[in-house]
C-alpha cells in the first residue's frame, strides 16, 4: 500500500507542475484527460494521504 501512496504523491506532483505548465508538452497532453486532476491537484494527494493511513492501518509489526 505505500507503493500506492508513493505513486498517487508523484501524479499529485506531476499534476500540479501540469497545471502551472512547468512540464511542456506532457502538461498538455495530461490536463487534456485528466483536466479534473490538473484543476485541483489535491483529489490525488487526499488519495495518496489516504493510502498511506491504510497502509500504517493494516501493517503487521
């Protein structure tokens, strides 16, 4: 589950840097089909911070 988490944080970065056009082409082609995500960046990092509490939830010590 921390994969996921790590995953969801690195599209919540590249979403946001898409959203400031910081990143070019790929920026464009990514707010073209995921334009919900560019415009509030934030659903994938709420999904990654989630993600993470489940994983700390049902890890095994």
């Amino acid at each position: 589950m921390y994969y996921v988490a790590a995953a969801l944080l690195v599209l919540s970065g590249l979403f946001y840097s898409a959203s400031h056009h910081e990143i070019g082409s790929l920026g464009v082609t990514m707010c073209t089909y995921g334009s919900r995500f560019c415009d509030n960046p934030l659903i994938v990092f709420s999904g990654a911070a989630l993600a993470a509490a489940w994983g700390m939830f049902v890890s095994v010590k």
